[in-house]
C-alpha cells in the first residue's frame, strides 16, 4: 500500500490515537480548499486509513495499537526476521522520510521490530527473531533454485492435462550471469501454450511466467513487483511462494498488490517425504498488455536451439 503527500500530510495532522477531529481549523494550515479536503479525506478513507465519523475524521489504530503507517512497515518485513534497510522500506512503501522515521520509532517502542546495522538502518522482525526452531528451519531449502526442479515438474504436469502445444521451462539465469536483457527481465519458469478451439478458425498462443521465491524472500513486496514485470511479455504472470508447513498466509499488503497487478499465486510447502505440496491460491487474470515483439522475442528464447520443439510449435500454429 502506498499513499501520495497530500494523503501522507492529512495523515499526519490526525491524532495517532485515533481521536477524531474537526477537519476545518486544517483548512488553513494545509492551504487546501474545503473540497479538496474533502476529496483528499474521502481517498484515506478508501485505502482504509482513517475513517468518518459524522463530520469528523479520525486515523485507522489497529488492534495493536499501531498506526496504519506502521502496519504497512511490519506487512513489507520479512516474516522469517531478516533484516531490510530503511531506504529499501521507503522506496517500497513510497513514503516521505518523516513518515517513516515516526512509524519505525512506533514499531520499536512497542517492541514490534528491532534496529540492525546497514545503510538507511535496516530493521527486522522482533517476534521473528526467537520464533524459527530448528524443526520449522529445517523444512525450508537453503537455496531458491532448490525449488525451481519441483514447481518445474508439477506445472509440466498440470499443462500435460491440457489439449495442443503446452511446455514449461526453467528460464532462470545461472547464479553469477546476468542477463542482458536488464533486471527482472527472465522468471524462474517459464511456459508457452498455444490453444485450439473446434469451431474456432485462430489459435491463442499463451506465455506464462512463474517467478519462485523461497521463504526469506516470499514476505517482500519486491516479490510481486518483480513477478508483475514480466507482463510486459507474458499473458499471465504469476508469484511462487515457499512456506513453512506452520505458516499463515502472506500479508495482507503483498495479497492486496498480487490482485491490484492480477497476478497469480502458487504456494509451495514441504511434505514429511521431503517433496512439495504445490497448490494455487490466485489464479492468474490474462492480460493483453503484452506486446507482440516482446512475446515473439520471448518464445524465441524459450523455444531456443531445440529444433523438434520448434517444429511441433510451428506445427501447432499452422507455419
């Protein structure tokens, strides 16, 4: 979630506390016109961050106790207690400087998070810090491209139930290459279907990309914005997440922003045999953003130097 200035400034002249107030005596001291105070109120409300009360507006407080600027913080941190820097948070999140200092002292005060080392002072998780067992660590790969090899084969077998051309592949750069196309620019696995319709002339050729993350990264809001780059090529694009078998969902704000970008979601969590329990929560919305060049480019990549491959594509294409 993020909010522009003149919501980040409304906010802040509301009491923490949640004691609503008169928004008249601000007029003046915003500088703002009546209705455009009331349009910037009417947007805090809608992102639920304050709320109405006849007249008066007050501030959203959690059941903590917290303001929502700090709930946003504690959303984006990694649920496992690894650390994040400040100006990572503040570029993620969008907020101004002030804000962030006085949600992050928040978050301290109430033993919520504590203060690590690192440029713009990263932060971590405090319950976070104590609650990983060695059981629970156990379960989780050590490496994300432990993962790529499992979702690989039980997403070939879910395409293999379906009519015409449909293959996956694993498309991540090798650890130390990068790729020339720039960052984010190739997914973990990658897919290419082209379906027929019996009474339909055309084909619909489909990419889909899966960007896999495991648990240390599955809580960042980077996540989803890494998988939602990939539209620019591919027709659905989707999140993979890594789980503990103990773990809750994701937080409330990566879910918000995995339905604003219409991405999927597939979750991955270890069984006692040491294999995956892969399911999907959020199915991928299509889209038709894509450009052509950048989806033929694509396939290209994808199909590469394997010429059976190709001919089958060619085949199911009509060239």
């Amino acid at each position: 979630m993020s909010i522009g200035d003149r919501q980040q400034e409304l906010l802040s002249k509301l009491d923490p506390s949640g004691r609503a107030a008169n928004l008249g005596p601000l007029i003046p001291k915003l500088g703002w016109s009546a209705a455009e105070l009331q349009a910037v109120a009417d947007e805090l409300c809608d992102a639920g961050l304050a709320e109405w009360h006849g007249g008066r507006l007050s501030r959203v407080v959690s059941a903590d106790g917290i303001s929502p600027e700090a709930e946003m913080i504690m959303a984006a941190l990694p649920s496992d207690g690894s650390t994040i820097g400040g100006l990572r948070l503040r570029s993620l999140l969008d907020v101004d400087d002030e804000t962030y200092v006085r949600a992050r002292n928040e978050l301290t005060a109430a033993g919520l998070v504590v203060r690590g080392r690192g440029k713009g002072g990263t932060i971590a998780r405090a319950e976070a810090r104590v609650a990983a067992t060695p059981a629970s660590k156990a379960r989780l790969v050590s490496k994300e491209a432990d993962l790529y090899e499992p979702f690989l084969s039980w997403i070939q077998a879910e395409l293999d139930g379906r009519p015409g051309f449909a293959h996956a592949k694993r498309t991540a750069s090798p650890k130390g290459w990068s790729s020339a196309s720039g960052k984010w620019s190739r997914p973990d696995v990658t897919a290419v279907q082209v379906l027929t319709y019996e009474w339909l002339p055309q084909v619909t050729v489909e990419v889909l990309s899966y960007e896999i993350k495991r648990y240390g990264d599955a809580q960042r809001l980077e996540s989803v914005y890494e998988a939602a780059a990939h539209q620019r090529w591919a027709h659905r694009a989707s999140l993979v997440v890594e789980l503990d078998r103990d773990a809750g969902a994701l937080p409330d704000a990566m879910l918000d922003e995995i339905r604003r970008f219409r991405l999927g979601l597939y979750v991955m969590r270890r069984r006692d045999d040491g294999g995956f329990e892969i399911r999907e929560d959020i199915e991928p919305t299509r889209s038709d953003d894509a450009q052509a060049e950048d989806v033929n480019d694509m396939i290209d990549t994808f199909l590469g130097r394997d010429t059976e491959l190709r001919n089958e594509y060619r085949r199911w294409i009509g060239r």
